[in-house]
C-alpha cells in the first residue's frame, strides 16, 4: 500500500496488518482532533508521508475513534508517535519537539539505515 499523497489513517482492525506487517519501517501518529499540539505536528507527519512515500509506511490513527492500539502501546498523551521496524516497537516520540520535521526526518532516517534485527 503505498501512498506519496500523504499519511494512511489506520483503525483498530487495521493496525496489525497495515502497521506491524509492513513490509518496511513505519511510524504512526497518534493524535486526535481536539488536541492543539497534534495540530502543530500534523503538517510534518503530512510532509514525511510525501518525502518517505517509497521508503516507509506513516500513518495516522485518530484515538478517540480508535482506543484500543493506544491503550496497548501504553500511550497517555498525545501527540504520541512511534516507531516500528519488523513490528517491533524501537522508538517513540512524544509531544512536539523544538524543530519537529529536523527530529521527525532524523528519528525516520536513522530507523531506515538501522540493519534488521533478527
């Protein structure tokens, strides 16, 4: 499934098999409309999903639609994003950082070169 156009927007039903099954690495934004700071961090997971189209899955999950993955990853505030490799969980992002593209593009090109983990 590869979208250039911009982030997928996972569910509950989804996640497993669109996020942990991916066949490349994947980060995931946890967010939902309400929140302020999810919307300070939106256009750059929009802009990631544009730039890694080929390279990586990103995604966007609305929590308040969807709790179930959320309370699974112990997510307590948002936005929270994560970063998956072979559906593993190797790193998590949360709130919005000083410069968030610099750290998004940096925290997803670092989990691109990372070598598979057997």
């Amino acid at each position: 499934m590869e979208n250039s156009r911009g982030p997928v927007h996972v569910t509950d039903a989804e996640f497993e098999q669109t996020v942990l099954g991916a066949d490349k690495p994947a980060v995931v934004d946890f967010w939902a409309a309400w929140c302020g700071p999810c919307r300070v961090i939106a256009p750059h997971v929009e802009e990631l999903a544009k730039e890694y189209g080929g390279k990586a899955l990103v995604a966007k999950m609305d929590t308040d639609a969807n709790p179930m993955t959320p309370s699974r990853f112990g997510i307590m505030g948002i936005p929270t994003l994560i970063f998956f490799k072979n559906g593993k969980e190797v790193d998590r992002l949360v709130g919005v950082p000083r410069q968030p593209k610099e750290v998004l593009r940096a925290k997803l090109e670092a989990l691109i070169a990372a070598p598979i983990a057997k």
